[in-house]
C-alpha cells in the first residue's frame, strides 16, 4: 500500500438559511467536488443541511452522518460530536478531503466548529461563510439590521431574563434566536419592556411556509427554526 502523502482538508461550508439558491458560488463548488460529505442530524430526522446542498451532490459521494441528540443535557451531544469527529478524522488521515455542511453560516451558531475544535490541530481546516438565519429574517421582513451608530446584538433565548433585558436595552436592534420552550417566557419579558410593538416574528425564513408577522399576531409555539427581531427606532434608515 502506498504512503498518504498529505492528510486531507476538513472544508467547512455554509448552507445557508434554506433556499437552496442561497447558497454562495464557492458553497455550490465546494458541494460538487466532494467526495466525502459530512452533516448533522438532529434525534434521527433527515438532515435539513443535506436537503438544502441535495442539488449540489453527486453520486456516489461518501456520506458521514453525525446524529445529534435534541436534549437539554450537554454530553450527549457532545459525545456524538466525539464520535463524528473520529469517523471524519480517518478521511482525513487517509488523505480525502471531507466537506461538512452547516446551516446558516458555520461560524455563527453553526454545528461545525464543535468538529472544527476536536480536529483543527491535527488537519488543515477552510471554512466557506453562508447566509445567517438573521441577515434571511431581516430581508424577508424588509427590516434593516444596523443603521448609522445603532447598535446590534444576538442574543440566545436560553439566557436568563436579566441578561436578555440587559441585552435589549443597550442596543438598537436585537435578534432573539433559538426560542422553541422559552418563546412564551421571550414573548412576557419583551411585553413588560414595551417592546412587542417593535417585534417581529420571523419563521423558516426563506422556506415553503415562511411566516413573518407582528410579534403581537405570532402564534403560540415557535418551532427550532424562529426568531425574533427588535428594532427600537421608528425608522433607523431616515
């Protein structure tokens, strides 16, 4: 058997929101030339990262499936993140490039840099950015995000009520993302601060079913793919 002579690339490319026009140019080519493809799953589901690159795949690409557990607990997750590592690390070491999708942009909440950290050490890593489930809300809202000197935050909805309250106060526009259990408890707190008028739901931005509406109008369960845009001024772009 001959020696490998360079270990492989570990590429990590972003998706985007949904709309599979959406992804970049260097996205669609990363995807096309792949030939080992790897992406999350949640709890067993078929990956949402994989249906969006779908028309970008070709056949017989080696896929590495990495499941992951949808529950409060850490470890577990983090062990399915262990193990996704080590199945990728054998491409690597074999000198095959690995092409690992991730919603939205991988740099930003993104599934990828939990691999990225248990491999960076040993391989050469790339990263390819995508289009956020944030900068998708604003456009499809028709919202702008930041303005002049306003200030912007993203702010997790698993943060305790004096840390998002904080949060919202000293910026101009904030973005409330993974809502799922604690949309009624977000929902309060920005109606004690005066905010619902300023507030708007967004929902699979850029998907078949897409909802954007007053946050006074949303309905009562926000699924994993929502959020939440703050704008305070009236009109930040006058």
């Amino acid at each position: 058997m001959g020696q490998v002579e360079r270990a492989g690339t570990l590429v990590g490319v972003g998706v985007g929101p949904g709309a599979p026009d959406l992804l970049t140019l260097r996205a669609a080519r990363a995807i096309e030339g792949a030939r080992v493809l790897a992406y999350p799953t949640l709890a067993g589901a078929p990956s949402f990262a994989r249906s969006i690159a779908a028309g970008f795949i070709r056949e017989g690409v080696e896929e590495v499936a990495i499941d992951i557990p949808m529950i409060p607990a850490r470890e577990p997750a983090q062990a399915a993140y262990d193990t996704g590592a080590l199945r990728i690390a054998a491409h690597l070491e074999a000198g095959r490039d690995v092409v690992c999708l991730c919603e939205g942009d991988p740099m930003f909440y993104g599934s990828f840099m939990y691999l990225q950290a248990r491999l960076a050490g040993r391989f050469a890593v790339e990263v390819v950015p995508g289009v956020t489930s944030v900068s998708a809300a604003a456009a499809v809202a028709g919202l702008p995000l930041g303005a002049r000197e306003g200030r912007i935050a993203v702010l997790p909805a698993t943060l305790p009520d004096e840390a998002l309250a904080e949060g919202l106060r000293a910026h101009e526009t904030v973005a409330l993302m993974k809502l799922g259990r604690h949309f009624p408890r977000v929902r309060t707190l920005l109606d004690g601060l005066g905010l619902t008028g300023r507030a708007t739901y967004v929902e699979r931005a850029t998907l078949a079913g897409e909802v954007v509406r007053p946050l006074a109008e949303a309905p009562a369960e926000a699924p994993y793919f929502s959020l939440i845009l703050v704008t305070k001024d009236a009109d930040p772009w006058l």
